[in-house]
C-alpha cells in the first residue's frame, strides 16, 4: 500500500500543542519522537551544535539488502538474462523468440538490475554524497526520502510487503546513512482478466491474448513492469489482428496480503473491425511505382494489422531509395470498415562514391573506390564499379543487380578484369558470372550462377592459359548484429563449386568446396566484452595439385587468415619459398574484445592452419599457429583496426612479425 505523507497542518499543530503543555517538553522533543530530528545533538570539540557546521555534514551511505529467498533471487537473475536477450536481439534489427517474462527491453535501464543495485541507483543519499546536508536531522530527512522510494520501488518489483529501515550511526566518522531493506516474500499474479467494452473481438483468437501468450503467466511475479509490458502487446495484438483504434480505458489492480497474490483487470475498448483500404503514393520521381507497391506486404481488403505497416515502412528505407517515407491513415476507418493508406516518399541521391584504405606488411597499402547507381532503370536496379589497388592486386569489377519487383530475390551478373602479381603465382584474365540470389527464409540466403573465365596463370609450371566454367552454387545464413562490429550472433557461409574446361590442350574437371563460420559471444550485458571465434575448412576433388589452375587451389595466411604468416605464405613451399598452395585448407582464430575505454580496446588473439595436398585437412601434421595483439579505435564509420602478430611455428621464409590496419573487425 502507498505512504501516506502526513499533512503539514496536524504536524505544526501537533508541535504547538506539545509546547505549550506545561512541561511536557519542546519542539525538539515532539521532533524526536516523530522522527524528525536525532535523538541527541552531537557537539564540536568547541561546543557548537554540528548542525551548525557551515561546511554541512559529511556522510557515508550503506544500503544492505537481506532475506532475499533464492527463487526470488534465481527468478531475478533469468529474467535480467532474459531481457539482455531480447535487447540484443531488437538492436540487431531481429524479432527475438518469446520471453518467459515478457519483458521490454530498453524501456528502464535499471529493469534489468538486482535489488541491491536498482536500490543503489535510486537512492537521493547516494546521490547527494557530495553535497551534505546541513545537519544531522536534515540527513534523517533526506534518508527518510529514500526508505519511502525504496518501498515503492520493493511494490514494482512484487514485494507488498517490505521491511525498509533507516538507521543514522553517528559513532561513525564520517556518520553512516544506513538502509536495511527485507524484501520479504514476493507476491505472485494470481488472475488477468480483460473487460471488454463491446465483448471480446471475434476477429482476435483468444490464444493470442491470453496472459501466457502476452508474456504475463499466472503464478509469475506480480512486478508492475511486466503487468505493463502485457498491456502493451494487447493492444500491439489488437493492431495486428484488425483493431487499430483499441485503446485501454482503465487498469484494476487488487493485491491480496493474506495469500500474497495480485489480480490485475484491465478495461478496453477493441474500436471497429478494419481492413486494409487502397494505398496511394505521393513523391516519386525517378523511382517507378511498381517499385513501392511491389514491397507491400498486404493486399487491399485483407485484415488490418499494424506491424505489417511498420514493416513496410522499414523496407522501403532498407532499399536505400528514399530518404524518408512516412505512412498516414485516417483517425477512423471508412463506412465499409477500410482503412485507407498514403504513403509519402521523398527520394535521396541515386548515385554515391566512396573509397576505402588498408596496410599490411605483406601485401603493402591497398586502396579500394566504387561508383554506384541504385536506381539505373528506376526499377531499383543497381549498377556498381569497385576499382581495387594494391602491389600485388590491380581489378575493375563492374557489377548488375536488378531485384523481382515482390519477392526477395534478385539476378544478378558481373565481370572482372584483374591483374595479379604474387609469390604463389601470376594471372591476368576476365571472369564473368550470371545468377540469381534469393532469401530462403529465417536469414537464410542461397544462391546459384554460371560463372565462365578465361585466364592467362604463371606458377611452379610456367605460363599456361586456362578456359573454365564454374557453377557455384551458394548458402548463407548472417545473425550477427553488425556487419564491421559484430558483437553477438552467428554467420554461416557455404559454397560448392563444380568445375570444367581446359588448361592448355588438356581437359580438366573438378569440385571445390568451402565451408566457413564465425561467432560473437558478449561476456557482458552490453557487449563490451567479446569473445569471437572463426573458421575454415575447404576441399578440392577430381585434380591434382599440379594439374588444378594455381589460382584455385587454396591458400592460408595474411590479415584476413592466420594472422602472422605473410599473404598466401602458410602452406608448402618450393625451392625458392613461394607458396604453392593445395587441395585442402582448415583454419581456425580467436580473439578477445577487451575494453580500455569507450572509444579503445585491445584485443589478444591466436590463428592456427593448414594446407595439404591431400583431398582433406590432416590436422596432425603441419599446422601453424600465429599469435598478436590488437587495438581498436571505435569511430561512426566502424572500428580502426590495427593488428600485430608473429608466426609461433616461423621458417626462414616467413618474416619475424605481420601488422595490419584496416577499418573493421578482422572477422
């Protein structure tokens, strides 16, 4: 039950009554005993009352939370869990499963915080350590302040009937403000009833609105933040399920002290029935309508649901067409129960240029610029040119994209024009590709083309021209929350390519196959702390080393590899240490985000691999490890990595140490 703060009239004539009553003692008396000031006054070695100080009183604060019983404290601490889940999940742009709870992530920072520390960061004493009060009666006040947040803040939570005292020790020096919180036992929801205005919504299935279903089960605890969170997704069901307009007229919430239970009833009024009426569009230019009406997800006359708006919205955006797209309805729906749609768009620069920069010892700067068009036709096909330069490295690769105007596919084509200079071995050719690449749901994504190239290679064999024509064929699943900062989640990439063709006169078939993965770990509630891990493993089959074109075979080493060992430069060797590469490959990293401040962590880390000329990986032979230490500056555009690792297993072909700098994570 609230605290009633007493009026201030009875107190003042209280404290006049207690005057003037013939010896019955002053107002500082009647003062003690309503808890107003000390029992005694302290005195300076001078003599002087300390409350005269005119520094104030220094003090310390000492909140202590007891009796808390461990299923309280366990149910605490899975549901803090819970919500880091769930918050994680909302950041990263993804619906996170269902939560016991039902909690909503982000909306209280401290949600997610023990008692003691939610205590802690509420407490006025604690916050105003630096500020003393004037005396010691004006700190029992200030910590009377607390005891009465504290009981509110024990009600939230379930706790209805908390013990919280305060209790100033003034034999201590500095004097300590301590606060003695027994939560007792917390009070459960016993009953969640819903008083329709009009009967319940017969479009709404009563699955989908009962208290499991809305995150708050019966028997959990009575926490008024849950109770909250599940009118909210009420009424975000109601939305969904063709009620737009419902809103919450009253909330009734009866707790029960002798069998420690809540009763929540809440009054709502569902509104009318509503279907999707006819959208129209307001803003286009170069964009083709085809465009945005292909992206909505709904069809005229299907239920209303509100989420699908939102959705909408957010896709349209993704696309990179628009730079803003705003979506209005009426207040009310039409006379046959419609809602009319205007979307409005306001279209942002088609074309963007850019370019990026890296070092590394082994392959030396590199620089990278595109030129991209998203909206060629005004069919949100894109055109893009990536211009690639380094020692080792000169390419143009021009690339087409043109999605279906409804489903979540594209087709695609490319060519590539390079040029290639390194210790393994040199090329120069033109590769082509033409596919499509479409969502398979659930993130995953996969993807098949016809992939024709013709090169002129120079390895261990001398010049030789090959002519292949591949058919890769591509399956990929990215949960990961960022692309350049990935700090949570997953990312799965498969790929098998079949092969054939000529090098020089003599036929030539084989099957390359990769498979690769990362993952993200957060150590701490706000994923500062990341533990990450990568690897790779890869097969070739139906050639030879000696037979297979140099630039198929596989190759280990460098920044985006094992870390340490120059590019290319793990693998076997020939007489003049050159890589020559080889039909297998496994790789394997990890690394630990360590934070120093905001903006800088170092980051600790150990690659390991190998590459056989057999078919497959031999783990038990020939594996090199490198080991390093990097730094990270984290910027808007992503984190400035700086990375310095030496090979743990060096040959005399392999330099003493390897550094990298590049903007984003090293995977």
């Amino acid at each position: 039950m609230p605290i009633r703060k007493p009026a201030l009239a009875p107190i003042v004539s209280a404290l006049l009554c207690a005057t003037v009553l013939a010896g019955c003692g002053t107002i500082d008396g009647v003062g003690k005993s309503l808890g107003l000031v000390d029992d005694e006054v302290r005195q300076t070695d001078e003599g002087e009352p300390l409350f005269q100080d005119v520094g104030g009183v220094a003090y310390t604060t000492d909140i202590v939370v007891e009796g808390l019983e461990p299923e309280d404290a366990a149910e605490e601490q899975k549901r803090a869990e819970a919500r880091a889940e769930k918050r994680a999940a909302e950041e990263a742009g993804r619906t996170p499963p269902a939560s016991a709870t039902g909690s909503e992530p982000g909306a209280d920072p401290l949600a997610d915080a023990p008692l003691d520390e939610l205590l802690g960061a509420l407490s006025e004493l604690r916050r105003l350590e630096e500020r003393p009060p004037t005396s010691l009666a004006a700190l029992r006040r200030r910590g009377q302040g607390d005891v009465e947040l504290f009981q509110r803040a024990l009600r939230s939570r379930g706790y209805f009937s908390a013990d919280v005292r305060l209790r100033i020790d003034r034999d201590a020096e500095p004097p300590v403000a301590r606060i003695t919180v027994n939560p007792g036992p917390r009070y459960r929801l016993a009953d969640w009833n819903i008083d329709w205005a009009a009967g319940q919504p017969p479009q709404v299935p009563a699955d989908k609105i009962d208290p499991e279903a809305l995150g708050v089960p019966l028997g959990a605890a009575a926490e008024a933040g849950e109770v909250v969170s599940g009118e909210r997704r009420l009424l975000t069901v109601l939305a969904a399920n063709g009620y737009p307009f419902a809103r919450q007229t009253n909330r009734r919430a009866v707790v029960d002290h002798d069998t420690r239970e809540m009763a929540v009833t809440l009054s709502i009024e569902s509104g009318p029935f509503t279907r999707f009426g006819p959208t129209s569009v307001e803003g286009l230019d170069d964009v083709l309508p085809s465009v945005v009406e292909g992206k909505q997800p709904w069809s005229e006359g299907d239920t209303y649901d509100a989420g699908a708006v939102e959705t909408y919205r957010a896709d349209l955006l993704a696309t990179g067409l628009f730079s803003s797209a705003v979506i209005k309805s009426p207040d009310q729906p039409t006379g046959d129960g419609s809602l009319p749609i205007n979307l409005t768009v306001a279209e942002g620069p088609p074309r963007s240029i850019g370019a990026g920069a890296r070092y590394s010892t082994d392959i030396g700067p590199e620089l990278r610029t595109f030129w991209e068009h998203r909206n060629l036709t005004g069919r949100a096909d894109r055109l893009r040119a990536e211009l690639d330069v380094s020692p080792v490295l000169q390419e143009i690769e021009v690339t087409y994209r043109r999605p279906h105007p409804r489903f979540d596919r594209f087709n695609f084509g490319s060519i590539r024009l390079l040029n290639e200079d390194t210790d393994a071995f040199q090329q120069t050719g033109i590769e082509t590709r033409f596919g499509q690449e479409r969502s398979l749901g659930d993130d995953w994504r996969g993807s098949v083309a016809l992939a024709p190239e013709y090169k002129i290679i120079e390895d261990e064999k001398g010049e030789r021209t090959s002519y292949l024509l591949g058919l890769p064929v591509t399956l990929s699943r990215d949960k990961s929350d960022s692309l350049l900062d990935p700090r949570r989640g997953y990312r799965l990439s498969a790929q098998a390519t079949p092969y054939t063709g000529a090098i020089e006169d003599t036929a030539i078939s084989f099957l390359r196959t990769e498979l690769s993965g990362s993952v993200y770990v957060p150590l701490d509630d706000l994923a500062r702390w990341v533990l990450a891990g990568r690897a790779r493993i890869g097969s070739i089959a139906g050639a030879s080393r000696g037979t297979l074109p140099a630039d198929k075979r596989f190759y280990s080493g460098g920044g985006g590899s094992v870390r340490g060992y120059g590019y290319r430069m793990l693998g076997p060797l020939d007489g003049d240490d050159d890589p020559l590469g080889g039909r297998s490959v496994a790789e394997a990293g990890i690394e630990l985000r360590v934070p120093v401040t905001d903006d800088i962590a170092v980051v600790p880390f150990l690659d390991a691999g190998q590459i056989s000329e057999e078919p497959w990986p031999d783990l038990s032979t020939d594996v090199r490890t490198g080991a390093g230490l990097g730094l990270r500056y984290y910027t808007p555009l992503g984190p400035f990595r700086f990375d310095v690792a030496v090979p743990l297993d060096r040959r005399d072909a392999d330099d003493p140490y390897q550094f990298y700098i590049s903007l984003g994570q090293a995977f």
